[in-house]
C-alpha cells in the first residue's frame, strides 16, 4: 500500500465531510466540524493492511487525527511523533 492519497478520492472525501472534520464523539455522538488544520486519515491504518479507498477514508482535524492514532497504536508509540509538533 501507498501513502498516496489520489486526487479523485481527496475530492470524495472533502465533498462528503463537507469540509469539516468528521470526528464523531463516541459518548454524546456530537461531530467536531472543525475546519482547521484538516488532514486525511485512514480509518483503519496502512500499518494494520487498510488501504487507500474511498471507504477506508476521512477527514479529521489535528487534534482528532492524532487522537485516532493515539488509539491505534498506544502514547508510548507516539510520543516522539507528537513532540515534533
């Protein structure tokens, strides 16, 4: 699997969160729709075999997106990625 994320699916993606990130909060099932410092993320993570489809895709913001792999793959993992922030 690549990294690259095709123009085509970047467009899908963006056109269905409307810009927006769309973190859902598991507990009172609220949307973030933050518009800032949005990224593309992998639902399930290149390193867990997901790939780059339409439907492995989503827009999230920052905070979130690092949320997410915080989630995936422990602090301890990520730590040294997120001090480089």
């Amino acid at each position: 699997n690549t990294r690259y994320i095709p123009i085509h699916i970047k467009r899908q993606v963006w056109a269905q969160a409307n810009g927006r990130c769309s973190y859902h909060n598991p507990k009172t099932g609220l949307r973030c729709n933050s518009q800032y410092a949005l990224e593309y993320d992998h639902k399930t993570p290149l390193a867990w075999g997901g790939t780059t489809e339409i439907e492995n895709m989503r827009l999230l913001c920052r905070n979130h997106n690092q949320h997410s792999a915080i989630q995936h793959f422990g602090i301890n993992k990520m730590e040294r990625h997120l001090a480089k922030l």
